[in-house]
C-alpha cells in the first residue's frame, strides 16, 4: 500500500491538471481498500428477536438493558440499538427474547473512489465541473442511450422507485414524492450529492434542462440512509428499507423498485445467510418489490463477498464503459486493440455468478501514455443531475462519478419501464421479481459476448472476471 501511495503521488504532480479523470495506474491494485474491510459503527448493534416478539416489547427490552433505542423495525423482529457498555449489550444477549446482537457495520454508496485522481475540477477533457443548463434542450447521457432511450408509454410512469442512498437535492430536474424517509434527523436534502446523480440517471424529468433519466415517468422516492460523508450502517439501511416496505401501497404511486447503490464486504464470520440485512431484503423478495444493487467497485472481489449484492434475492448489477475510449499505449501481453472499446468491464467492477446484468458505470476509459506517468487509464463519469447546481456534470463531489453505484440505477429505470409495460405477471410476490430478472436477462444486449474483457484484466491486476458473460441490460423498446 505505500508503493501504492508514492505512486498515487508521484502521478498526481505528473498529471496535467486538465485531466480531471481519475487515474488508474497499471500493475497496481485500484484504490478499493475501502470497500474490503467493514467498520463497526461505534457502540452499535443489530439485536435480532424471536420471531413474533412485539415492537413493544423490543423496546422495552433495548430500555431495560440500558441500550439507546434508534430504530425499531415493524417488518423484522429486530432493534438497531447504540449501547454504551458492555454490561447493556450482555443484558440485551441474556434476554430470553434475543438471539443475537451482532455489530452494526458501516456501508458506503458504490461510487468508486478517487484513488490515484491528481486533477482538479475544471478545465478540458470534458472534466469540467460546471454545470451544463441548457434552455433549449437536454443531454442524453451515453448511459442511457446503451440502455434504452424512453418513449412516450415507455418511460416509469405510475411506477415508484425508491432512492435509498444520501437524500435527494431540490434540483429543477428532479420531481421526488414528499413522502420520504430519513435516518439523520428530519430532512431529506442530499448532503453528499451521490444520491442526487443516481436519481438523475433513473429518473431526471423529459423537458429541456440538464439531462434525461432512464424512467423520466417514475416517481423517486427519497430515502436517506447515508449522510454527508457517503456513509450509513446496515442498521440506517435497514430502517429505510422497513419504510419502503411498510409504506409502498400507502403511497401514490407504489414502491414497487428500490436502488441500493451502497453496500460493503462481509465481515469475518459473516455469510449471506447470517448478515443482518438478509431479512429485511428477503422480506421485501417475497412482497414483489424489486431490489437492484450495485455489485460493488472491488475487481479483486466476487460479488458473493459483498452484501446486499451477493444476497441472491437482489438483482445486482456490474459496470461496462458506455461507448469507446482512445488508446494510445499498451503494456506487455495487451492485445493490440487500438481503443477501449463500448461494453468493455470497468476495470473496477466487481464480478461474479450473482451478478444478473451488467450496465454503464462509467462513460469511457482512455488508456493513454502520460509522461513519466506511463500508461494510465483515464475513466470519464456519467453525467448526470448534480447537486447544488440546476444542471448536470460528470462529477459527485468534485470527483468522477463512476462505479457501479450509477450502473445499478439504470437498471432500476429498465424494471420500472417493464413493469409499466406489464411485461411480467404482476403477482406481487417472489415470482414476479424473478419474471422480472428473467426478463432482463433474456433481452440483454450482446449477451454471452459483453462484458468484454478490460485490456488489463488478468495480465495486471487480479480480476475476478467470471466468465459469464451476462451481456448489457436494455430496457423494453
Ligand atoms: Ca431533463
Ligand atoms: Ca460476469
């Protein structure tokens, strides 16, 4: 990791600051550290009941023991709880009631980090951070070109989408229910801008601002689980999806899709059977309502390891490049290709057999020679509706948005357009999720040939690559 780090330096002082991109280095590991290892959050736990143990008397058990009760779900016989001692935290695993109380660990948005990235914001190479506001027209982003441009009866409407993530900005381009949920306090307002930019992609409005959403008609509904830093807890995640669940056919119209672009790896000891956030997403499974997640941003990982992606109720999604990059260099063993080119992997996708479908993450890599530098891979992000602007840009938060936090929410916009379309039996149950999955893998585009390879995969860095070639998601025509 110091290597890494001298390097990542050295870089940053060779980079001409016009290259806004992050760059990604060859024979390095990418800047994935922070999804590989979850943090506890301090003093926080999952306290998991007997099947049928009340709210009531949940609540009164967390008050006995001394533990600080911050979520009580109504969907699971489980508590989110902040415990100050350890003789709380034994009473509460005594209790007769209880059993289990494991640590509430910390999830993150599935944007990629921005590793090596030495520009600035501004300047050429289509790295400008300002924000495009047209009056006359809008941009439709390459990412949702690949996936299906929306048509007039083909574009969300009536459908509700849950955006569990950082809150949603007041931005002219986007129309989100009022009924919301929060996890920090009584608004929300995007603090991180994450959120903002996956909304966009999913649902920015038809008219002549900023750019189109893939399911303009959906109604976003603003769910807020992470705060200003991009962070939650499986307990904040858990709580907003109890929301979802509770109150999808209370609002108009219903949740019937939910985005998580977050997650993180499985801690030790930890399965997909055991992990806390299983039964609140098999729960939502067997309602019908649609779970797409981002498959994560680790290529050293399989999507098995990092939850809720690897949870096989979900559908997860990894991340291709949207249309061709230049190349210009090559390194020992590369094929000789003369570009980087569309539905190529993202060469910081995560991968596996759990991932349903692959979906843009990113606008396109250049693989250029960079001076002393050397060969680098330069990734452009998808532009979207940005925070704290009327328009859109590339950029979450001064970095690239690329990852597979913004590949998951087109395929959240694809669901929403099929179940407009009755294209599968509503059944309102498990069956109709997976009519759902069925569907969108039948009709993917180049399916058993895309993902193609990233040029560095395996000759550079340990890519999981799994050979299943699940081809790229469209939406129904
Ligand atoms: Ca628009
Ligand atoms: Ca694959």
């Amino acid at each position: 990791m110091l290597s890494h780090c001298k390097l990542g330096v050295i870089a940053a002082l060779l980079i001409p600051m016009a290259f806004a991109q992050d760059v990604v280095q060859p024979g390095l590991a990418p800047g994935t550290s922070r999804d590989r290892v979850p943090t506890p959050a301090p003093n926080a736990y999952i306290v998991t009941f007997r099947t049928g143990t009340p709210k009531s008397a949940r609540a009164l058990a967390a008050l006995q023991s001394g533990a600080q009760l911050r979520f009580n779900l109504d969907n699971v016989a489980a508590v989110v709880v902040t415990v100050s001692n350890a003789a709380a935290l034994n009473a509460l695993r005594n209790n007769p009631a209880v059993l289990r109380a494991v640590p509430d660990y910390v999830v993150r948005t599935t944007e990629k980090p921005s590793g090596t990235s030495g520009g600035k914001p501004g300047g050429g190479g289509g790295g400008t951070s300002s924000p495009l506001t047209f009056n006359t027209r809008q941009i439709i982003p390459y990412e949702v070109q690949r996936i299906g441009i929306p048509g007039q009866g083909n574009d969300g409407t009536g459908i509700g989408v849950a955006v569990v993530d950082t809150g949603i900005d007041s931005h002219p381009d986007l129309a989100p229910s009022s009924s919301s949920f929060t996890a920090f306090g009584s608004s929300c307002q995007d603090d991180h801008g994450h959120a903002t930019h996956v909304s966009g992609l999913i649902a920015a409005l038809n008219n002549e601002i900023a750019i189109v959403g893939v399911a303009p008609g959906a109604k976003l509904y603003c769910v807020k689980v992470l705060d200003a830093t991009g962070s939650g807890t499986d307990g904040t995640t858990m709580a907003g999806l109890d929301w979802v669940l509770t109150n999808r056919n209370a609002v108009t119209p219903p949740i019937r899709v939910v985005n998580l672009s977050l997650g993180r790896s499985l801690a030790l000891g930890e399965t997909l059977e055991n992990t806390a956030l299983r039964p609140i997403i098999q729960a939502l499974y067997n309602a019908g309502v649609v779970v797409v997640a981002a498959a994560g941003n680790s290529p050293d990982l399989e999507v098995s390891q990092f939850v809720p992606a690897g949870l096989p109720e979900v559908i997860s999604v990894a991340s291709t490049v949207a249309i061709n990059g230049i190349r210009t260099c090559y390194l020992n063993g590369d094929p000789a290709l003369g570009w980087v080119p569309a539905d190529t992997a993202s060469g910081f996708t995560t991968d596996g057999p759990a991932v349903t479908i692959s979906a843009p993450g990113e606008e396109h890599t250049d693989i250029v020679n960079l001076g002393s530098a050397g060969c680098v891979g330069l990734q452009y992000g998808a532009i979207s509706t940005t925070r704290g602007t009327t328009g859109a840009t590339r950029k979450v938060a001064g970095a690239e948005a690329r990852g597979t936090s913004f590949a998951a929410p087109l395929v959240s916009g694809v669901v929403a357009r099929i179940i407009q379309k009755l294209l599968v039996p509503a059944t309102g149950d498990a069956a109709e999720v997976e009519g759902i999955r069925s569907w969108i893998t039948a009709n993917a585009s180049r399916k058993n040939e895309a993902p193609l390879d990233h040029p560095w995969a395996n000759v550079n860095y340990p890519y999981t690559y799994d050979g299943k070639r699940e081809g790229i998601a469209q939406a129904p025509k």
